[in-house]
C-alpha cells in the first residue's frame, strides 16, 4: 500500500490517524504525511517532523496559512504536485462534514484535485483513483451530526506509539487532545470488538470501489 495522509495541520495526522499511519509504517508499507499548513521551519513544522519520525513515516508541509485553508486554484496545484510525486493508492483525509473551517477545505480541496489528477487517465476505469477514506473529529461530531466510522482499525498494539507522536506537538493543548483521543478510540474500540481503535469512513469518491487491502492491515 502507498498510504497518504492529507490533512491541515502539523498535528493532525497523529491525532486522528496516526495508528493506522503507524501500523502501516511497521508493515513496510509507504506512507506520507500531507500537511496543507505551516512549513518544516516553523515551531509545529519542527514538531510535526519529531513525530513523523517516531511514526516512522515521511513529512511534507504545502505551506497555507493556519485558520485559513481555502479550496483555490493554487492550493489545489501544490497538492495535485505533491499526489503526483506519491502517487498513493490510499489517502485519508478529513470528514466532509468536519466542524472545523481548515477541515472541511482540506477535504474539498483534495476531491478537486483527485478529480484533476485522475480522471482524463481514469475515466474508464474507476479503479486507478486512489481510495478515500475520512478520519474522526472533534468528539466525532460533525456539522449534521455524529460521525459514523464504517472501518475499524485496532491501535491497541501500538497505542503508546500513538501518544508519543502526539506528545511531539509540545506547543498546543495536549491534555484537551489526549483525552479526547483516548475516548474516541475506547469507543470505536468497543464497536470494533477490541481495547483501542482509530474509526474512518469510506468515500467511494466518484464511483470509486473499495477493493484494496483493509486499512491497519
């Protein structure tokens, strides 16, 4: 698997599916980290690379202004830059329905650009677009309501693997986000029949099966 997170912020991806992005890492499996803000310069670039590196996966940082991720022509060119030189198979990104601003423009911005990456090569075979999936969000609500995860994967295993690549972001509010996690993924945990799980949703994106490896393995 060729495994892509694409998600606002530095602290993003460990949050809601470092486990996943763990577990796959530990396979030997590809995996790259698609943050749309900040840069590797700044304090949380510099923190989102320290736990890059203890989820043994690779970094990159598109650079747009936090609390101001918009949908545009621009945004949508560097990403399609960055997906060409990946070349995932499978990305998770956030909830379309995610609360917050910079959230929801991620996921809008990754569909227009997965439509321009794709579809004059795909248009007659719906199998070469990379799977989508969603990730949680803040107390798994969402604008209209819970999310509901259709996919389960069990990070019981590497649970302190997960923490540690969320305690590498030092400058925000850690114990709000530990907490959180931690009962989300004691809830999704119960719904997937063990201890800890991260929850995703499937996006079959334009018609698009999902017939690849499960995710988390």
């Amino acid at each position: 698997m060729r495994l892509m997170a694409v998600m606002a912020h530095p602290d993003d991806a460990e949050i809601w599916c470092g486990g996943a992005l763990i577990l796959h890492a530990e396979m030997g499996d590809a995996v790259r980290i698609c943050t749309l803000s900040y840069t590797r310069e700044a304090v949380r670039g510099k923190e989102a690379l320290e736990a890059a590196k203890r989820m043994g996966c690779e970094v990159e940082f598109l650079g747009l202004e936090d609390i101001a991720i918009r949908d545009t022509d621009n945004a949508v060119d560097q990403l399609i830059r960055s997906i060409d030189s990946f070349q995932p198979d499978t990305i998770i990104t956030h909830w379309y329905d995610d609360m917050h601003p910079d959230h929801e423009a991620t996921f809008r911005l990754l569909r227009r650009s997965i439509l321009r990456c794709f579809w004059d090569n795909s248009i007659d075979n719906i199998h070469l677009f990379p799977r989508i999936f969603c990730c949680d969000t803040y107390s798994s609500l969402g604008l209209h309501g819970p999310f509901n995860p259709d996919r389960f994967v069990d990070v019981t295993t590497i649970w302190e693997k997960k923490i540690a690549a969320i305690n590498a972001h030092k400058g925000q509010p850690l114990a709000f986000f530990l907490d959180m996690i931690d009962r989300q993924c004691l809830a999704h945990g119960k719904s997937a029949g063990t201890k800890r799980a991260e929850g995703f949703l499937y996006l079959p994106l334009f018609g698009r099966p999902d017939d690849g490896a499960p995710l988390g393995g």
